[in-house]
C-alpha cells in the first residue's frame, strides 16, 4: 500500500524533474526557466515527453528541430537546452532510463 504513493510521485518526477530533485547544481536560475519553458512550451503540441526516455544523443538530434517549432527566443532556448542535459547527467547517476515505455 505504500508503494502506492511512491510510484505516483516517482511518475510525476520523471517528466520533467525539479531543479532541487537534480543535486547540486551552479545555474539554478537558468535551470528553473528551462524547466518552465519545456513545462509549457514543450506541452503545447504534444504532451511533455519524459526526459529520460531519450538518451543525450537522441536529444542532440530532437531538440534544434523542436527549439524551432516551438519559436523560443535564444536565452529561452539555451536554458532548456541546459536543463535537458542536467536532467539527463542527474539521470545517470541516480536512475537508469526505462527502455520500455
Ligand atoms: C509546434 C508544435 C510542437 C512544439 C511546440 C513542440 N513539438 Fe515536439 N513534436 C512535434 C511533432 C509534430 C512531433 C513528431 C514529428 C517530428 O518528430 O517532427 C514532435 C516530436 C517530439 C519528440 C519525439 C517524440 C518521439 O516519440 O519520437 C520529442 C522528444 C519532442 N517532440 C520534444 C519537444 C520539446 C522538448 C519541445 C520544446 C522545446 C517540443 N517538442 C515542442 C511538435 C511540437
């Protein structure tokens, strides 16, 4: 029962992960607007995808394409950029990507 509650917070996290759930970090301001950006942003045409679910490669090649389609301007850019590659270095150490999904 108590696994529970522990599955849907760790659902809820893996999405899009909070700035203080990544350790530490030297840019947490820039981090925050990039999570905010890929929160509402990145929701606009399709649901925000899990993070996780690519790897830092695969993000390289989506990323430029969606930054367009999304018309962000360039510090908008940069700072999801950052908070993508932070999410996904946190990631590694804490948590394996799921291959499944
Ligand atoms: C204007 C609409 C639009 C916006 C805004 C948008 N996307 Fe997309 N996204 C799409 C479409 C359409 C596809 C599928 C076709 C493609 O790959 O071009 C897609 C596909 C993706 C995929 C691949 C999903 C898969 O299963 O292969 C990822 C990841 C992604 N988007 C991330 C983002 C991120 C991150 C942002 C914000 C920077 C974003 N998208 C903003 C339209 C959008």
């Amino acid at each position: 029962m108590a696994s529970f509650s522990i599955i849907g917070c760790m659902d809820s996290i893996s999405v899009a992960p909070k700035i203080a759930e990544l350790g530490t970090v030297s840019n947490a301001m820039r981090l925050e607007r990039g999570r905010a950006v890929y929160i509402t942003s990145c929701s606009r045409c399709h649901n925000a995808v899990r993070i996780t679910r690519f790897t830092q490669s695969k993000w390289d090649g989506i990323l430029p394409e969606m930054i367009e389609k999304s018309k962000l301007n360039s510090s908008d850019s940069v700072a999801v950029t950052a908070y993508i590659r932070k999410v996904l270095n946190a990631s590694t150490t804490t948590a394996q990507p799921s291959k499944s999904e």
